[in-house]
C-alpha cells in the first residue's frame, strides 16, 4: 500500500483539519492513506450456506427454553 508521511508544525494545519487542543504549537506527523477499500479476491467462491449459518439466521424459538450458564457451557 502507498502513503505519505510527513512531520509539520501543527500551526501549518489550521482551518485544514480540526486538532485537539494539546497538538497545537507542536510538530504533528501526517500520515495520508487512500480510502479504506475491501479487498477483491480472486476466485470469489461463493459462501455455502450451513445448517449452523441457517439457525443463525432463523433461530428456533421454543418455549420454557433456559440458557446453559457460564459454568455449564465449560463443564465437561
């Protein structure tokens, strides 16, 4: 990935970008990246869907259904 980086006095910076109050009269280091863009894959597989991705989805709704506690969950 391509950047630039810089270190500038802080004052060079007003009424471009809004500073918290301790950065000014200070040197700043300005890091310039490009927009944040999701990577594209090659050979995009398309994502199954999963009796797990299903429920997750959907979830069955029962009544009188009680959550397992935490200690339960790591009982073994």
């Amino acid at each position: 990935m391509n950047f630039a980086r810089k270190i500038v006095d802080a004052e060079k910076l007003i009424g471009i970008i809004e500073l918290p109050a301790d950065f000014k009269k200070k040197q700043v280091e300005i890091i310039v990246l490009p927009p944040h863009q999701p990577l594209k894959r090659k050979n995009k597989k398309k994502h199954k869907s999963s009796f797990i991705d299903e429920l997750i989805r959907n979830p069955i709704k029962t009544d009188n259904f009680v959550p397992l506690s935490r200690k339960e969950i790591y009982e073994r």
